[in-house]
C-alpha cells in the first residue's frame, strides 16, 4: 500500500493541503463557518480534483487569527481590513497581530468605555425596577409614543411599524 497522498488528498496544490473537515477539526471552528469565512474573502482554498473543498495548511493560522479577533470583539469586516492588509494576502505572523493590535487599541478602549456606561445604567435600572416605557432611559430612549399609553400602542391602533 502506498503512503503517498492520492490525488483527492492532496488538493489543488499537493500534500500541504488538507480538507475542510481536518481543517474544522484542528481548528475547533465548523466547516460552516470555516465556508462563510471563505465566502467573506477571509481565507481561500481550492477544490480537490474529486471537488472537495481543500485549504493550503498556513489557513489553520488564519483562522486562529480570526478567531482571536472576534474574541477580542473585532467585526469580520475589521478582520477583512486587517487581514487584506498584509503582503500577499500572507497569514499575520506575531510581529503582524502586534502591530495590528496596537492599532486597535483605541477601538477596543472606546467599547470598554461604552459597557462601562451600560454597567452603569444597567444597575440604576435594576435598582428602580420599573422597566417603565414611560420613564426608562436605558429601555426606551427618547420614547415619542409612551404619551399615547402603556402598552403597544402601534399595534393596538393598527399603525404600519
């Protein structure tokens, strides 16, 4: 029996390919996913000969950018950006996430400020209890329709929402 890679194993390119289901495996991260981050122009593959979707093995390191990312609240479009960004589309190595990282910093310090702020309001409002539509800053802001009633009142008066 052969130990070299058939040609379905090996992909567009030869053996450093591996398929969608190895990548998804090694990863942690669905082969859905894994397909809609290649349908958002996050990372790209091939097709096997047999028609199998394939990834060079440098996306296994692409995707845990990724993942870092949106761990750390970073949109797929911010991702997209930072990721087009680099040199030949290469994968971000450590020096790449630092540097990105750097930029981000402000971006991430403007949503920490902002959940303060949701903390903040949030207790008040668990504090006084009334999820009043009338009343409630954080639930209705600026609430036009709270004059004509509690309740639904668009609905209940049959106005297109």
């Amino acid at each position: 029996m052969s130990t070299e890679p058939s040609e379905a194993e090996q992909g567009p390119v030869g053996p450093s390919w591996i398929a969608i289901g190895e990548l998804a495996r090694r990863s942690g991260v669905a082969a859905s996913a894994l397909r809609f981050y290649e349908a958002q122009g996050l990372i790209h593959g091939g097709r096997s000969p047999a028609g199998r979707r394939q990834y060079p093995r440098h996306v296994l390191r692409r995707v845990a950018f990724i993942r870092a990312g949106q761990q750390v609240g970073l949109s797929l479009d911010e991702l997209r950006r930072a990721l087009a960004a680099l040199p030949e589309g290469r994968t971000p190595t450590k020096a790449d996430w630092e540097r990105l990282a750097r930029g981000w910093q402000a971006l991430l310090a403007e949503r920490i400020a902002l959940l303060q702020r949701l903390q903040d309001q949030l207790g008040s409002c668990i504090g006084c209890g009334c999820l009043s539509l009338k009343s409630c800053r954080l639930y209705n802001p600026r609430d036009q329709v709270a004059v004509r009633g509690a309740g639904a009142r668009r609905l209940m008066l049959g106005e297109l929402l």
